[in-house]
C-alpha cells in the first residue's frame, strides 16, 4: 500500500492505530481528546467491520484511511462543515482508486502471508455439529479444514 501511494502521488503513512466509532457524526472535542490520549491516529466509522469480515473470508486486507479533516482537536484547524468533508471525500475517493489500481496490480500470485489459513485455529464448532446447509454455504472457506467425505 505504502509503494502504491507513492506511485500515486498520494501523501501516505505506513502504520497507525483506527478507532471504529458508531456513525456518521463528528467527535466532540472531549471525545476527540480521549481518541488522542489513546494513541490513536485515525478515527472512522466502518474499517471494524471490514477487517473482521476479510479476516474470516481468509481474504489479505490493509485499510487506507484518508483523512477528511483533523477534527475538533487541531488548534489551527477551524470547524469544518459538511460541505467540505463531501468536498474533500471526493478528492480522497479518487486518489483512493489510484492508490487501490496500483495496489492490485501489484498483488503477488503466490501469497506468503498467513491470511489463507485465518481459521486453521479459529473453528471451534464439531464438524458434525454444522448444518449441511451452513457447510454448503461455507464451502469456500470450510472444506479445507473439514473435507466432505466421500459420497457425502
């Protein structure tokens, strides 16, 4: 991701702590204060999900978290208005499809990371306790920790 940015020409940071907050809203200052006290970097409302989700699929994920604005806790940053976080999400969401075109294309074919085997530890229902109907839906991710038995 790092390399993509560059390559896009996008200003980018490798590293940093996401807070997941419900949304959409903006942080109080006193929230916003609590979030920094915390060490986190990036406040947002939906990366949670969508690690959570990638994690189980086995699917590799990494988050590009672009910035809208500082929040309420930047002295020289004023209150921004709803006007100029849609102003600047559209300028984020395409620099995020040239971030994210040259990302892809720069997948390798063969993984070496431990994504494709999330779930080797994680399952802990009894194979024969799982519903034909839930195993056939997760057939994908489950058939190679529990292979169907022959003529099953």
């Amino acid at each position: 991701m790092e390399t993509a940015c560059h390559k896009a020409k996008v200003v980018g940071k490798r590293g940093g702590t996401y807070i997941c907050i419900e949304g959409p809203q903006f942080s109080t200052k006193a929230e916003s204060n609590l979030y920094r006290s915390w060490g986190m970097d990036v406040i947002g409302m939906t990366n949670l999900q969508e690690a959570k989700l990638a994690r189980e699929a086995e699917i590799c994920y990494a988050t590009l978290a672009m910035v809208t604005d500082y929040d309420c806790w930047h002295p020289d940053h004023d209150s921004v208005t709803v006007d100029q976080i849609v102003a600047v999400l559209n300028k984020n969401a395409a620099n995020a499809c040239e971030v994210v075109r040259n990302a892809v294309a720069a997948i390798p074919t063969d993984r070496k990371c431990h994504c494709g085997s999330a779930l080797k530890y994680a399952i802990m229902t009894d194979p024969k306790k799982i519903p034909a109907e839930a195993r056939q839906r997760l057939r994908l991710l489950l058939d190679k920790y529990f292979p169907q038995e022959a003529g099953a």
